[in-house]
C-alpha cells in the first residue's frame, strides 16, 4: 500500500492531495483535541488567522504529529521525509485546520449551541477512558489523560465542544442534499445502483462544495515565514 501511494504521489499528486485532505479532514476532526491547551503556554508564534482566529505554532504542529501518526497506522508503514515532502503534508495539515475553522465559524452563525449534557456524554463514549467490562466510563482514566497532555477539562471538553458543533454544521448541510432519479438509466443500469452510496456520495459532495464556498468567502491570512520554518522542522 506505502508502494502504491509513492507512486501515486509522483505520478498524480492532485489526486493524492485531494484524498490525503479528505481524510485528513477526519483526523483533525476526532482527533484535534490532543494537547488542546498547550499551545498557550510562553510566546507561540501565529501561523495563520482565519477571521480573525490565530492558529499558533504548537496547535499546527500537534495537529502534524496526529495526522501523521494516523497515517502511518493506516498505511501501515512509516512517512519519511521524501514522501512527505512530495505530498506536501504541511500544506495538507494546514489547510485541514483551516477548514475547522470554518466550519466552527459557520456553527457560531448560525448560532448552533452544543449543550454541556452533549459534551459530557461525549466524552464519557471516548474509548479511551472507559474500562471495564462492560466498558464504562473512568474518571481515573480520564484524570491521567488530562495530566498526561497538560490540559484542563475546561479546555478538552472546550475542544470536544468545537468538533462537535463541526459535526453539526455537516449534518445540516449534508441533510439539504437528497438523490434524485436519472431519468437516462434504464432499468437494468438503475437496478445495479446502490441508493445509499449514491445518496452519501451526493451529500459528501455537497458538503466539499459548501467548504469551498466558506473557504472563498473568508479571511484567510497565512505567515509564510512562520508556515515555512515550521514545515522545515516538522519534516
């Protein structure tokens, strides 16, 4: 698989590129609250402002060392630097965040609240810190998460609250999108459709639409001195 995605990577990056932000998308969404207080502590260096909102050195390279583990556990093999450099990772990462950020800056106008009994429940389904069995939730668990990544539940649970209301945002807009007939098929060619794949295809389409629409619409100012020696010693 790490074979064929190299050769992909020089053959055809743009479809690379493509699918690498897609799911990185995923990652940064379940997985972008690791360390989520850490890029607070001394003088951080901002890499970027969407609408406003700094994006910090520490967040951007948190988010790297996930995306970047994840992967290579789905690859099942290691990201050296080449690979690396020919998917432009960094650039990939950023735009991952970037895209967060929109679509939590679209949450908030349309005023979507996500209630505390929602992020509550939330975390008490997180793998992570449940034992047990059957599993249940652990405060214990949940206590060394917290030691263990230098953050305070107000800030993780601050953290789960964004993704959660980023989630919410796709789900409105995946809900505009609905399949319809193609009045060509014929019964043959209709039989062999799957409803489903097609109606998920239609809404996730819907959904790379409506980001491109937010990404165009926005502020979106990137330090390049900043991005590049960041991406130099994250490589």
């Amino acid at each position: 698989m790490l074979e064929l995605i190299r050769k992909i990577a020089v053959e055809r990056p743009k479809i690379l590129g493509t699918l690498m932000v897609l799911i990185g998308l995923v990652f940064v969404i379940s997985m972008g609250w690791w360390g989520f207080s850490s890029y607070r502590t001394g003088k951080p260096e901002i890499v970027a402002r969407i609408n406003g909102t700094p994006l910090y050195s520490a967040e951007f390279s948190r988010d790297y060392e996930i995306m970047k583990n994840n992967y290579q556990r789905l690859l099942n093999g290691a990201l050296g630097r080449k690979i690396l450099t020919q998917l432009n990772f960094p650039g990939l990462v950023l735009r991952n965040m970037i895209y967060r950020q929109l679509w939590i800056d679209e949450g908030k106008k349309l005023g979507l609240v996500i209630p505390d009994a929602v992020v509550v429940e939330e975390v008490a389904r997180i793998p992570f810190f449940q034992e047990g069995t059957p599993p249940v939730f652990s405060k214990n668990l949940y206590t060394q998460f917290l030691l263990q990544t230098h953050q305070s539940a107000r800030d993780f649970e601050k953290s789960i609250r964004a993704d959660l209301l980023v989630q919410r945002v796709q789900v409105l807009v995946r809900a505009v999108q609905t399949p319809s007939a193609s009045p060509a098929a014929t019964p043959q060619e209709a039989s062999l459709e799957d409803p489903v794949k097609n109606r998920m295809a239609m809404q996730e389409e819907t959904v790379q639409s409506f980001q491109t629409q937010l990404e165009n619409g926005a502020s979106i100012h990137v330090d390049q001195d900043v991005f590049q020696k960041l991406s130099k010693s994250l490589l």
